[in-house]
C-alpha cells in the first residue's frame, strides 16, 4: 500500500449519524472526514456498499457493481429540489438515533426516492446519460433485476417465472417495455448513489483521506450477477446450485459455517481470461483506493458444500485459481494496493499465495490472546508481524474490544496482562492499551473501529456471523467524535509514527 506508516479508523457509512435512519453521503459524511483528518488519521474503511437483501448483509447484495440506494442523501435530493424537506421529515424512520430500523428504512425510503425520480426529468439529464453508456456492462442487467424482482413481488430470482428465469429472448423483451419506468428508476437511483459517492470520494482524497473500500470473495445466489451470467457459476442446466460456499467445522463452530453462495466455476472464468473479475476489480478502483478482498483463503483452495445442506459438516476442499487470477489482474489493470483477508485457519498453500502476491494481509489483535487456537494465535501477536500488514484491534464480524476483554476467560485475560505488563489498570484502560500496542507494532498500517475508540460494549458490536436480525444495525451519534478525542488520536498518530 505504501512504505508509510498509516492509520485508520472503520466505520461503515450505515453507520455515520443522519437525520433520516441511516448513514449516508450527506453533511455528516463530509464531517466525519474532517475529523478525520483533526484526529491524524489517513484512511477511512467501510463495508461493501452494494444493495442488501434479507437479513440487510453488505456481504449479501444484489450485485457486486450497483451501489446501495439507502446512502443517497435525502438532504441533498432536498437541496436539488425533487424532494421537500417536510416530505422527508413525515417519514417515520425510527426514534432511535444509535440503530438503523430497516424494516421502516426499506417502507419509507423508496416512495420518496421515486417522488425524486419522476421530478427529476432525468432523461434531460446529459450527466445521466453519459452514466447509462459508461455503466452499460453491468447498469442495463441490475435494473431489469431489480424491476423484474418488484413485479415477482420480492421473490429471489429462482422462484420467478421460467422464461425469465431462464431470460429467454421473449422474456427479457416483454418485462424490458412492461417496466419500462420502473427500469429507469433504478437505473435513476444509481446514477445519484454514484454521483453523491464520486463527490465524497474526491473530497475525502483533496483532505489527504483514502478510502479503504472491501468485497466479499463471493457473490449472493439472488443477485443480478448470477441471474445474468449463470454460466460463471456451478450451477445445473436449470440454473439452480450444484454446491454452495462456507466454511468447514472448527474450534470456533462445531457444524461449521453455512453462507449459501453459489461457488464459481473457475474453468470458465480461466477459459475467459478472468475478463469478469478484471471488471469487477477495476470497477472497484474507480470507488476505492484500497480494496480489502474477503476470505483471501478461497482463492488458493475453496469450501464446497452438496447444495441444500442444513450445515457445512459434509463439504470439501477443492483448488482455487491462485495466482492465475493475480498476475491476470496485474497484467491487465497495473498494481493495485489490495488488501488479503486471510483470516481463520491458514495451511501452507494459503500463505504461499499471500506470500506471491505481495499484499498486505490481516493481524487482529483479539485473535492473538485464543487459547482455543494452537495453530496461529502466535502469528497475531504483535512481536511476529511483519511490516507488510495491516492489524485491526478486531473487525466488523468480532466483538468490540471492551466486550471482548470482558467475555474472554481468565486465563486469556492473564495471558493479555502479562503481555502488556499491565496487572492493575482496569478494563476501560487495558483497551486503551491495546489500541496503543496495535499503533506501535511495525504493522504498515493500523486500522481500528469506531467502536474500540469510544470504549463502547457489545451493543455496539456491527455483526456476529451466523445470526439473523440484530446484525449491521449500529450508528455513530452526534457529537460522539468529540474534539476531545479527535486530540487524543492526533497524539496517538504522532507518538507512534503515523502522521
């Protein structure tokens, strides 16, 4: 990424403060990068931005190219003139300014999205059309997914109609004039989610700020990817999964970890040239400046699951593209700065291709104190990691640091005493101090979660894998970056070399 010694904080945009429900592109977006950049930081990481589905995952969306249509700024629409401020204001998004309701985002948000569209005369729009032409690849497929999907009254894409969803040439003709409007209105929706973005984006770079940007390996099976290009995956001449994607029993899950994703038939990709994943890599870098790519691991070797399985007991491994993919993407857009999630159990192959590929990969401070873990707790503790890292006190799958300390058991909590020296300071401080441990280590680049700064407990934790419903749904609250602790980083950032 850079010979520089850099730090970061990790904060979805879900989770920035906004006055209509969720974070968004709006002021307060603007805002955080200035605190930012008080607080002498360089990066600001967030989670996938695509549009979610059931259960509200950034790492199950309905495309890997579309953008979320929640994180347009309704403020912004209202500075436009397509909405009024008291239309907005009526809307019911929740009383609760610390958590994101997404059944009353998902009933509110888009009725006055599709006032915005019908005033927005945006086919006037030259700016729009030039978006329609540039984002053709990916844009005409998405929007004919998503009005198709409205028409079948939310249904995934397997349970639709047979010859659409199979996209027989009579189909995809007839729902193309059907719906035309609500085709555009997609396609509306996106054109101001990458027009809003695109503005934050350059004036987060103009402050000094770079965007650490983050992909699942995987995409979901009800997605305008798999619907539109069921040949890149494995999948039966009906289109329905042969296997699914997960990962197998350990310490951590006695069944193991079921996603459901549909796994990729890499013979085709490699028969291709790998041409799909250089346009979602490349699509990525006109959003990103570093790319954080999930379950590194996948690449080298791949959990595969029979498809309709209840848990990932009776799955296996098979090969992966490995380094194919990446000299491919190299050859093809340049070096990148990427960043290899390689977390979970790491075989010698693994770190081979890690290895190969010159990225950076992960070091999280929690997993280093796991007496459950006797294979690579060591390679996480901060006196083994290499320069060419990247250490997280923990991510957005992992307790927050207060919680963490608190829930783990005497021995771990010992074992992180003795590590730091520290046998008298209380919880709050030994949390401090580990975010320090982190700051120091030799690791390029340090990144925390907004969390693990403010001290916060488990209410506060973004997601816990495998359970449904309480999950993605925490916010930042006004005022809570206070100047008080925008000092405190800044000095921190100094006294370990990061500004």
């Amino acid at each position: 990424m850079s010979d520089k010694r850099k730090c970061g904080i990790l904060l979805p945009v879900s989770s920035l403060p906004s006055k209509y429900g969720i974070g968004c592109f709006g002021k307060a977006a603007y805002e955080f990068v200035d605190n930012l950049v008080k607080s002498g930081q360089s990066l600001w990481q967030i989670l996938p931005l695509g549009p979610t589905s059931y259960g509200d995952s950034p790492y199950q969306s309905f495309s890997t190219f579309a953008g979320n249509p929640y994180f347009i700024s309704l403020e912004n629409l209202i500075e436009e003139g397509v909405l009024t401020k008291a239309e907005c204001d009526e809307a019911d998004f929740g009383g609760n300014p610390a958590k994101v309701d997404y059944a009353r985002l998902y009933k509110k948000r888009f009725p006055l999205l599709r006032k915005a569209y019908e005033r927005s005369r945006i086919t006037e729009n030259p700016e729009f059309i030039n978006f329609e032409k540039e984002q053709q690849y990916w844009l005409s497929d998405y929007a004919l997914f998503m009005a198709v999907k409205g028409r079948f009254a939310g249904l995934p894409w397997s349970e639709w109609a047979q010859d659409i969803r199979l996209r027989q040439q009579n189909a995809l003709d007839y729902y193309r004039e059907e719906l035309y409007f609500d085709i555009e209105f997609q396609k509306y929706m996106q054109f101001k989610f990458y027009e809003q973005w695109r503005k934050l984006k350059a004036y987060a770079n103009e402050k000094g700020i770079q965007i650490i940007g983050d992909i699942p390996i995987y995409v979901a099976m009800d997605s305008a990817d798999t619907w539109a290009s069921p040949e890149l995956f494995k999948l039966d001449e009906n289109n329905c999964p042969i296997q699914a994607a997960g990962c197998p029993p350990d310490a951590f899950s006695k069944t193991g970890q079921l996603w459901g994703n549909p796994l990729y038939n890499w013979e085709i990709h490699k028969r291709t040239g790998f041409d799909w994943w250089v346009k979602r890599i490349a699509h990525c870098f006109t959003m990103y400046d570093v790319l954080r790519i999930d379950h590194f691991r996948g690449f080298d070797e791949y959990y595969a699951i029979p498809y309709g399985d209840t848990t990932a007991e009776n799955g296996w491994w098979e090969k992966g593209p490995g380094m194919d993919l990446f000299r491919t993407i190299s050859g093809r857009l340049g070096e990148r700065s990427i960043i290899a999630e390689d977390l979970g159990y790491m075989t010698d192959s693994v770190k081979q291709l890690v290895y190969d590929s010159g990225y950076p990969n992960m070091r999280v401070l929690e997993f280093a104190f796991d007496e459950r873990d006797t294979g690579n707790a060591c390679d996480y503790l901060p006196h083994n990691y290499p320069k060419n890292c990247v250490v997280y006190t923990g991510t957005h799958d992992n307790e927050t640091l207060r919680a963490w300390f608190q829930n783990i058991t005497p021995r771990e909590r010992k074992m992180v005493r003795n590590y730091l020296h520290n046998f008298h300071s209380d919880d709050k401080e030994i949390c401090r101090d580990l975010i320090c441990l982190a700051l120091r280590s030799v690791a390029d680049t340090c990144m925390v979660p907004m969390q693990d700064y403010l001290g916060l407990d488990d209410k506060a934790r973004m997601n816990q894998p495998s359970t449904l419903g309480k999950n993605w749904k925490w916010r930042l609250r006004e005022g809570e970056f206070s100047k008080e602790l925008q000092e405190e980083l800044c000095g921190l950032a100094r006294i370990y070399g990061r500004k």
